[in-house]
C-alpha cells in the first residue's frame, strides 16, 4: 500500500493485559487470525496517539481555547 500512496504505519503493540489469559482464543497471534483478541484497553494510547500527532501538525500543542 505504501508504494502506491505515502503514509506511515504505527504499532502500538498488543500488550500484556488480560485479552492474554486462559480462555482468550489460543494465545497471542497475529491479527488476521480467528483467534486474535485486540486489547481493548490500548484503544485510549491509539487515540491519543493520533489527537496528539494533529495537534502538533496544526500547531495546537500548549494552545488553550
């Protein structure tokens, strides 16, 4: 994908959280697998992540309204 349109891709990783524990599919794997359980407690890094990375595109870090 990146050949034909720039970008970049970030990887926040999956944890060690309990999405780990018994129970949770087989284990750790890769994303496209049935078995892949997403934590869902990284949903609030990515998304700050991302508000952040805006902010300093825009210029907005520091700035109050």
């Amino acid at each position: 994908m990146l050949q034909a349109v720039p970008g970049a891709y970030a990887f926040i990783g999956n944890g060690e959280g309990a999405h780990r524990e018994i129970g949770h599919g087989e284990g750790p794997c890769t994303l496209h697998n049935p078995n892949y359980d997403f934590n869902d407690e990284l949903i609030p890094l990515g998304g700050t992540f991302w508000v952040k990375l805006v902010e300093a595109k825009l210029g907005l870090i520091g700035v109050r309204s």
